[in-house]
C-alpha cells in the first residue's frame, strides 16, 4: 500500500488565504519570494506530496504549520 503521507498536498483555497494575509498576489510573487520555485509550489497544489525542504522553507515564509495548509485528498 501507499505511504499514509502521500494522500497530502496543499490546499490552494488555504494557500492563497495565507497569502492573501501577508500581501503576496501570485504564485509567482509567493515563489520568489519564499525561495521555493513556483513550478515546484504548482506542483504541491496539483496533488505532488508536499513533503520536502522546500515545503519546510515555504511553511516557515509563510509562518504557517505544514498541517495548516495541507488537506487530504
């Protein structure tokens, strides 16, 4: 079977409310920002398991849990 953890990503609506709140506007603006690159932030909204170093630098740009934006799918 699949690794518990791999039914994870990042719930966009959420995403963009956090940064909604932090005046971010686009992915794009969220990907140079935060150091992650935007394909890779795609690819966490778009179902990829978000668990990386990556994912760990953009939750604490963020200032957010990894918990507070992940949902299952």
């Amino acid at each position: 079977g699949r690794c518990v953890m791999s039914a994870m990503y990042v719930d966009e609506k959420q995403l963009r409310r956090i940064m909604i709140d932090k005046g971010i506007k686009t992915i794009n603006e969220l990907a140079q920002k935060s150091g992650v690159s935007k394909p890779t932030i795609y690819d966490y909204i778009n179902g990829k398991s978000p668990m990386s170093e990556a994912f760990i630098r953009l939750c604490q740009y963020l200032e957010v849990k990894p918990s507070d934006i992940l949902t299952e799918k």
